[in-house]
C-alpha cells in the first residue's frame, strides 16, 4: 500500500450476538508491519484475549483509506 490506514480497528473472535476482543490504532503507515500481541486485543469490560485458554478463530479489520472505509474478515486455520 502507499496510503495511510487511519481509523483501524481489529477483532479477534468476533460474532453476531458476542463481540470479539479489539485493538485499535490511529494509523498504520504505508509499507509499516503491524505487530499486535494477543495480549493487546480486549473486550469492552477489559477482559484480555488469553491465547493459552481462546483459539483465536477470525480477524476481523477495519480502517478508513483515503477517506473511504473497508473491511476485511479472515478465518483463522
């Protein structure tokens, strides 16, 4: 890419009657990795993702580019 992500939110597990645990960012700059430990992702209530207890099952990713919103949803093997 070489446009800014800006906005990004990123789900893990999340489902139609429960949401999954999220970790936001302002921005991921072109060409950037973003590293996320599962540590970082948490439910509203402040609940950790624990990856010893959860299999992380979906990501899913959302970011403004250039203005305009996306979404993408990943299965996880």
């Amino acid at each position: 890419e070489s446009t800014n992500w800006t906005d990004c939110r990123l789900e893990l597990n999340s489902g139609i009657l429960k949401g999954g645990y999220v970790y936001k960012t302002a921005l991921i700059s072109p060409q950037d990795q973003l590293i996320v430990p599962f540590r970082e992702f948490a439910k509203g209530d402040g609940t950790r993702f624990n990856s010893y207890d959860t299999k992380p099952q979906s990501l899913s990713v959302s970011c403004k580019v250039d203005g305009i919103s996306g979404f993408g949803y990943y299965a996880i093997n």
